[in-house]
C-alpha cells in the first residue's frame, strides 16, 4: 500500500503499535465489529461522541462521515484493536 499525503499533511496509512493494542486507521469494516462490541452497552460508549449514535444505522452514518473526512485529509481515526498472541485480532470500542 502506498504512502500518500493529505491536505492536511497527515501521512496515511498511519501505522502505531504497543504491547496489547494496536490503533489501526479506521476502516469500514471495523464498523460491524464495533457494533458487536458496543450494542449492549452503547449509551456508554458513545457518551461523548457529538452525532446521536442510538442504533446501528446512526454508527454506520457517523463512519461513513469519518471515513469521508479522512478521505478529505481533514482527521485520522483510529479503531483500538486488540494484540493477541497466535489469535486473529478483535477490534474493541474505544
């Protein structure tokens, strides 16, 4: 995959590690697996995100607009998924 530089001078893809998560950019598939992770608790979860995000249609919307703003180069988002060891990674709501 090629480097490309936004408008805003952000250098995508965006590639950080640690020892038990790595923030990914955010894709749209992590939007199914974040609604698997949040739909039980999601009053809690999206408390301080601005949009209204009350069902699965409201999380896809808000994706899809940060997905369009970092297409635009105007923001980085970025999916928390879990590191684990010889396992595929899960992705967690952050």
């Amino acid at each position: 995959m090629a480097l490309t530089a936004s408008p805003s001078n952000i250098v995508v893809p965006v590639a950080l590690e640690g020892s038990v998560v790595v923030p990914e950019p955010l894709r749209p598939e992590h939007c199914e697996l974040f609604w698997e992770a949040a739909k039980d608790n999601l009053d809690g979860i999206v408390q301080w995100i601005p949009y209204r995000t009350e069902s699965w249609k409201d999380l896809r919307q808000l994706v899809d607009k940060t997905l369009a703003e970092q297409e635009r180069g105007e923001s980085v988002a970025f999916a928390t998924v879990e590191r684990i060891p010889n396992l595929s990674s899960a992705v967690h709501a952050s």
